[in-house]
C-alpha cells in the first residue's frame, strides 16, 4: 500500500521547552479559530541512511532537493510491533511530500532485523541502514477552515544506532520545542496573517540532523 501527498508548506520554529505553555495557548486563543485536531500521541521513529550518510550529508550542505528515510510507528512501545509507516520524506526548499509504504514487523524483532525487512520490502537503489532511534510526544491542532494545521513537539529523545544496533548509552533528551506549520501552497499568500498573532521566529530544523550530531 503506497500513498503520495502533494507539495504543501513546511515551516519550522524551534523555541526553548520554557515557552511551551505560552505558544500552547497561543494558538488556542488564534483568531483563526484553531482547535485541537485530535488527543496527543507518542510519535516513534527509526531513521535510516546510507552508509555515508548521504542524507545527512545532503541536509547539512544546504541541498535544496533532498530526502530522508524513516520508519514510524506510535505509542509507548520501544520497537514497532505490527503495521509501521516506511516514510520517505522529499525536501525542496520549505516545500515537502512524503510517500508511505505501509510494513509489518513481527513481534520481538530487533533493530537488525527490522532493517533486513525494510530492505528486502521497499524498492530501493541503495542499501540503507538504522541510524537514528527518535520518539517525542505530538500536539495537533487545526484552523477553522482546515488550511493550516500546526504541530506542536516536545519531550523529544534520541538514540544513536550503530552497527545496526540501539547503542547502550541513555537517551539524549533535548530541551526544545519544535513547532510546525503546514499548508498547500495555494494558501501561501494568507499565511502572514496567520503568523501575526504568534511570537514565533522561523529556523531551519531537522529532527534527523539534531539527532545525529548532539547524541554521543
């Protein structure tokens, strides 16, 4: 099962743990009508790459056509269980699409094996390998007219992955917020307005990059 959505709007800002509550309730109270989209979850992901690390490389060199590969899956589980989302993710500038390929994983599979299913199952050019361990807790909400949705990130962990296997060390824990603004590009011309009754300064960020070079 695969499923393509189109390029929309992907705008980043990465604020300090301390204003979470203030960003919080200022999208509550937009003017837009924003409501919360659904409860919050844990969000889980495995990031893959090559064994150079083309991906990373491609991000940190300031490509403006890029792409990422990660596996995802949701709840408190440690390793996904059952249906997870192959995603590959595709950058140009701050517009972004993703593909997804649904892939069961059996039940105890280690972080191996998990990569050994995924390169037998997604059609792939290169071979890729288990890099990076994430997960973070998720907040949604939606505007009234359901043409901008915000996310809001926090508690975010990671966990380097070497040789094919979750390394030993405790997770590193970071100490930010990541907000995230996302709409299609036919609403572009509206976002000003949008972005008026927030105190929120756009940065470039990615979780994958953060990842791999603040965890030991």
């Amino acid at each position: 099962m695969k499923a393509m959505t189109e390029l929309r709007y992907e705008r980043k800002y990465l604020l300090d743990l301390a204003d979470y509550r203030q960003i919080r309730s200022e999208l509550l109270l937009h003017p837009c009508g924003l409501k919360t989209q659904h409860p919050d979850r844990k969000i889980n992901n495995i990031y893959f790459d090559t064994h150079d690390l083309n991906a990373l490389q491609t991000n940190l060199f300031g490509v403006q056509e890029r792409s990422k590969n990660r596996l995802r899956w949701y709840g408190k589980a440690k390793l996904p269980t059952g249906n997870a989302r192959w995603e590959t993710k595709m950058k140009l500038n701050m517009l972004g699409t993703k593909s997804v390929v649904v892939v069961n994983i059996p039940e105890g599979a280690s972080i191996t094996q998990i990569g050994q299913l995924v390169n037998r199952h997604v059609d792939r050019t290169a071979q890729l390998i288990p890099v990076l361990l994430n997960s973070y807790n998720r907040s949604y909400f939606i505007s009234a007219d359901g043409k901008f949705r915000f996310t809001i990130d926090r508690d975010l962990e990671f966990t380097t992955i070497t040789a094919g296997r979750k390394t030993s060390q405790r997770p590193f824990e970071s100490r930010h917020v990541i907000v995230e603004l996302k709409y299609d590009r036919e609403w572009d011309d509206d976002v000003s307005e949008i972005l008026t009754y927030l105190t929120l300064r756009q940065t470039k960020n990615s979780k994958y990059v953060t990842g791999m070079l603040t965890t030991p």
